[in-house]
C-alpha cells in the first residue's frame, strides 16, 4: 500500500500511534530521527525487550516503550520455577495424549524450540524494564485462539520475506491465560497501562477483563487496557465498554481494513475511549498507516479533521470537546488512556 499524504507537521505533532513493531524490521536512524509523531513500540520475546529499551533510550521525545510477552511465543514459557527437560515440557503442551500422526511433526518442531525458560525468570526481567521506564506500557499481551507454531520465527529486526512454515500444533489456551494474568497482575502492581491483543477469542477476553475486575477491584479499573487492532463484534465491544469503563479500542487499516465491519466497531466504540494504531513493523510507515485509520474514525463518528492545530487556550477545555477535531479528541483520550481510571459512557 503506498503512502497517503500526510497533514501538516503541527497536526502530526499530536498523533500517536499506541502500537507498532519497529524493531521487528531494521531500523534507520534517519527514519527514528524523522518520526513527526510518537509510537508506542511493541515487544513480543525475550529476544526483542532490549530492542525496545535500546530504541527508547534513544529516542525519548518519539518512542514510547511497551514490554510484554505475546501470546504467540508463550509456549517458550515454564510454569514451573523449576522447568522441566525440553521435550517433556513441550509434550505437555502439544502432545499430552498419544497420537502416532504427530509424532513425527512434533519431533521435527521440538528440534527448532528453544529451552523452555520459567515465567517468574520472564517475570522478573519484565518487572525491571517496566520500573527503568516509568511511561513504559505493558504490551503486546494477550490471546489467540487461532494461531499455529510455525517451525521458527524470523529474528528481531530481520523480517522474513517468506511464509511461516505452520505446524499442527497450537497453544493452549489455559498456558496462555497463565502466561498473560501474570503479566496483568504486575501491571496492575505497577499502574500500567495495556496493549492486549485477542484473536478469536471474544468469550475468552470478556471471561478474563471479568475476572480482573473480581480480582483486583478499583486497582484494576485505574489502569487502561487496550483491545488493539480489535476484531471483535461491535455488538461485544459496546457491552465491554459498557460494563468495564477503563476499556479502549484501537484500530488500524494493517488489520481492520481487511474486513468492512471495522466501520461498525468504530461506529459502537465510545468516542472517550477509541484510539489510533498502525499495527506496522515499518517506522517510516507508522504516520500513514495511523494517518489512513484516523481519517477512517473521522468520517465513521463525523468528526472534522484539522487542517493547522490553531486551538486556543480555551478549546483546551472539555467543556469544549464537541467543537474539537478528530486529532484533537484522540489525543486527549491517549492522555486520559495513560492517566487511567473511569472513563466514557457508564
């Protein structure tokens, strides 16, 4: 997809892309020197936490940090402090029950799997890059019901040009569940907000914000959770949203341009609480990508899109929201995103 044209440099000022995987491909200097916007920079694997933390460090005015660990790689992780040997944890995961025809796949996947590492390891390096970075997210986490092993995944900041050779397998879904309320759990801990990510799995994600909420009470509704890139139901996001106030949507035309409901989402979405992504792993893509999705919202929701960011003081208010732009209100629920607490129609 070419680039689209952008607006002008103080419009893009006050863009924020709240999820993207720079560091999954290479990333120029020039290209993080010319960011007109900011991006919240997804971590997915140990192998790309001290990219992330390389690339903030480095670029603190443009790039927002986010660790976590995604759903697709959570087989790497041992629920035991102790894990067991390589093949006997897998098989517990892939294999529990005796099946001839697997055998011979399983074998050939267990060769390129990494030792399994035990979650409260991933945990404590979690912790430490989420306390060096105070603004940092907790992010990319969360479900997917749908997704296969492929046999190997390229490395950080080398892309593969060519498909994944899938697997049979998949993971279960109750490891995943272990893996991510872990990782909710120091969010919540820490005050952090979160990028989640939840593929075919809606039943799953309403079960779990649930249980959160039991779990946590009032801590867990002070912290923001973000469906990103979501593909639910409009009809299941607006009863999130309604039930779990501390609940925001992001989309992006990477993802949702593929199917036309994305209009319908964005049309159920509370405005309070609906944000902007690019979901790309091309920084010099990021403020097309997110510039294609806000334009998207602006005519689904009706709202006028700037030209020149010319607000004056008093437009700053609240009171004054249904006389702002769309850049204007997304901004201003990125802001009450990173605050936390209640938020939207209840």
């Amino acid at each position: 997809m070419a680039p689209i044209p952008l607006p002008s440099l103080s419009i893009l000022a006050h863009l924020v892309d709240v999820h993207c995987h720079p560091t999954d491909s290479p990333v120029p200097s020039e290209s993080v020197r010319d960011l007109p916007l900011r991006i919240c920079a997804m971590s997915t694997r140990p192998s790309d936490q001290n990219l992330v933390d390389e690339l903030a460090k480095a670029n603190p005015e443009r790039v927002i940090p986010c660790f976590g660990y995604h759903p697709w790689f959570t087989h790497w992780v041992s629920l035991d402090d102790r894990p067991p040997a390589k093949e006997e944890h897998y098989r517990s995961l892939f294999l529990p029950l005796p099946n001839a025809e697997l055998e011979d796949p399983f074998t050939a996947l267990l060769a390129h799997l990494p030792d399994p590492v035990s979650l409260s390891s991933y945990m404590s390096t979690l912790r430490k890059n989420l306390t060096a970075h105070p603004t940092a997210l907790l992010g990319e986490v969360g479900l997917d019901r749908v997704v296969r092993v492929p046999l190997s995944f390229p490395a950080p900041g080398h892309p593969s040009g060519d498909a994944l050779q899938l697997t049979p397998f998949s993971i279960p879904l109750a490891h995943q569940l272990a893996v991510l309320e872990a990782q909710l759990g120091l969010a919540v801990e820490l005050g952090r907000a979160v990028s989640m990510h939840s593929v075919k799995a809606q039943a799953a994600t309403k079960e779990l914000i649930e249980r959160m909420r039991e779990r946590y009470g009032e801590r867990w509704v002070r912290i923001s959770v973000d469906l990103h890139s979501c593909g639910m139901s409009a009809e299941t996001c607006r009863d999130i949203q309604k039930k779990h106030p501390n609940i925001y949507l992001s989309l992006s035309t990477t993802i949702n341009a593929r199917s036309p409901a994305h209009r319908k989402l964005i049309a159920a979405c509370d405005p309070l609480r609906l944000l902007a992504e690019s979901d790309i792993n091309r920084i010099d893509l990021c403020a097309s990508r997110t510039w294609e999705i806000i334009k998207i919202i602006a005519e689904v929701k009706d709202w006028w899109i700037e030209e020149e960011w010319d607000y004056s003081p008093e437009d700053g208010d609240e009171t004054a929201r249904e006389k702002w732009g769309v850049v204007k209100r997304l901004e201003a629920n990125w802001e009450q995103f990173l605050r936390g607490g209640m938020r939207g129609k209840v």
